[in-house]
C-alpha cells in the first residue's frame, strides 16, 4: 500500500514564531510538505524560501490561489488572523491559524461553521497542548494523585520589550490578553471542562500605547473548582502553573513554551513528601503540527478543534467584557478586539 502525498502547506507571513518553531516543525513533519511562502513584499517572501524552501509569492490572494497548496498556516498579526483565516477556509484550503485567532465568539462561531460545511480542518496553534508533561499530569488528576481539584492557578507574563513590537501595537489587536492570557485561558479550559467561564476578569492597560500590558481572570466550572490565570508583557519572566488538590499538589516550571530538547520538571505534592519529575524532551511543535497533519485527512478530528476555537473565543470575550465592566481610571473604549486591518 503506498503512503499518501504529503499535504502542501502555504504559509502567510514571516512572524518570529514561524521562522523558530512552527515552519522547522512542518520540515520535519513527513506528513507535510512546504510548498510556499507568501509575504506583502517579495524581499521577505524570497529570505523565508531561501532558508526554508518553497515557492517565494508576493501577496496573500496569490498564494490561497495555488494549487500545489492543499493547507495554509496563517503566521500573521492579531488583526488578520480571522480575515485571512477565512479567506484560506472559502479558497478550499485546511487552516492552522496562530493564537489568538479572535476575541470575538461570534467570529469564532463563523469561522468554525464555514470550516465545517467545507469538510475542512480549523486548528488554532496552541502547540504547548501537545507537550506529553500535560498529559502526565492529566494521568496523575484521574488516579487520584491528588485528590479532588479545588484549584488552578495559571501564569504567563514576559519582560518589557521594544514597544515597537507588534505586541504593543493597538492597530494590529496587540495586548497581553492575547499574547501571553490565551495561554493559561486556554490551560484552564483543558484541565476544568467544556463547561467553565469566567466569572471575574481585570486588564491594566497602558495609556501612552493603547493596549493591556497586565491582566487576571478567575475562571469556575459548574462544580464550583476555580482556576486563576495571570498575564502580561511587563513582568519577570513565569510560565507556569499548579494544580491544587483535596490531598496534593502537581506544579508545572514549564509549562507553555519548553524548547524541544528541553526535559521539563513536574513536581508533586502530597501530604509531607514532594517528589520531582523529570520527564521526557518532546517537539511540542512537532507534535502539534502532525495532529493537524491527522486533522486534515481524517474528518473525525476536526469537531474537537472548532469547538475549541469556539470555546476560547468565548472565554477571551468575556474577560474583556467583564474587565470592561469594572471601575477603573484607565479608559478601554475601543480595545482591539476581532476587528481586521486591510492590507491591500
């Protein structure tokens, strides 16, 4: 029996995170095959060819309408994820879209249903979710490890870097929220259910550049666990996050961004003993993009990752929401949320 094609992926933009992790993974993914790059100008467009391979293409239209382009990952800003996600989904093409793909549940909702009567794959790449440390401690909650979870407490904040950054750029749908608050929203999402929302969220936005730099959300499934989730762009440097429990604790170092060779350390907690764990180096990138790969051919897959997208949207929302709702000297008229930029 001969193994199939591999699928021709077309990458829209030259972001950081595609040139470190997300393109070297589709390389090394013998499901997947680079078939091009697409940028606003061709300078850009032919150093990421030349580094990587494929077809150098100027312009994000021309790119959706090849052939040899089956799957498109859209490595752009905040601000035109969800324009160009869509327009990949109506030009027949399977979507990996970088977080966050939208704070809009509304979007969200749209995305999702044109990716479902397309019969096609909508996958937003939150990698860190494939990492195998996840799943152990994910083992570790239903042997009873750690007795019934009370709590989650999720952070991920980074330095203050060149405000230059798209990060900071209120045009391009830049903040903390979206950034670095996806990924705890997201963890806790995992770890409480398809029934969790938020009931309490605060953004610290930064007057002088117009976006959020700092924020917190408490989130609270049905059964009343709770799971705290802190952020932000002007911090020390934390990615980590603790599960609480009736007998026990399991804490996480490393918990959204470990490199692949990196073996992340789990420690557990119970009663007077705390025991370490070393566990196993993985590509979570790797990972994430042969499950996308899977998605792609295999339509069973796809309902979990548009729910997903769905429910994080939903979540996102809320936080801006409910933080908008609260007394605060700072002004959020406006805060960029799903809305596009239009390149030409």
């Amino acid at each position: 029996m001969t193994e199939p094609s591999p699928i021709g992926v077309g990458v829209l933009g030259t972001a950081d995170i595609a040139w470190r992790r997300t393109v070297p993974a589709i390389m090394a993914c013998d499901r997947l095959r680079l078939a091009a790059v697409a940028s606003r100008t061709p300078e850009k467009a032919g150093a990421f060819a030349d580094r990587f391979g494929g077809a150098a293409v100027t312009g994000y239209q021309r790119l959706l309408a090849r052939d040899d382009v089956q799957a498109v990952y859209v490595a752009l800003p905040n601000s035109l994820h969800e324009q160009w996600a869509d327009a990949a989904l109506r030009a027949g093409k399977h979507v990996l879209v970088e977080k966050s793909l939208t704070v809009d549940a509304a979007a969200a909702v749209r995305l999702a249903d044109t990716a479902r009567a397309a019969g096609l794959a909508l996958v937003e790449n939150f990698a860190f979710l494939d990492h195998p440390q996840h799943g152990w401690v994910r083992e570790r909650i239903a042997e009873g490890a750690i007795g019934d979870v009370r709590v989650v407490s999720a952070s991920f904040g980074v330095p203050q870097a060149d405000r230059g950054l798209i990060r900071y750029s209120r045009e391009l749908a830049g903040g903390a929220l979206r950034e670095t608050g996806c990924y705890p929203v997201r963890l806790a999402a995992s770890l409480l259910g398809p029934d969790v929302e938020v009931v309490g969220a605060r953004l610290r936005d930064d007057p002088d550049i117009g976006v959020d730099v700092s924020g917190s959300a408490l989130l609270a499934d049905s059964a009343g666990v709770t799971a705290q989730c802190d952020f932000g762009l002007a911090h020390a440097y934390r990615n980590t996050y603790a599960v609480w429990g009736s007998a026990g604790r399991i804490e996480v170092d490393w918990a959204f961004t470990p490199p692949p060779g990196a073996r992340p350390v789990v420690r557990l907690h119970q009663a007077d003993t705390v025991t370490e764990h070393r566990l196993p180096a993985a590509d979570q990138f790797l990972l994430m993009v042969g499950d996308f790969a899977e998605a792609c051919v295999e339509p069973t897959r796809r309902d979990e990752h548009r729910s997903a997208i769905v429910g994080q949207a939903t979540l996102l929302e809320a936080v801006v929401r409910l933080s908008d709702a609260t007394p605060s000297t700072t002004s959020r008229a406006g805060r960029p949320g799903g809305h596009h930029v239009t390149v030409a």
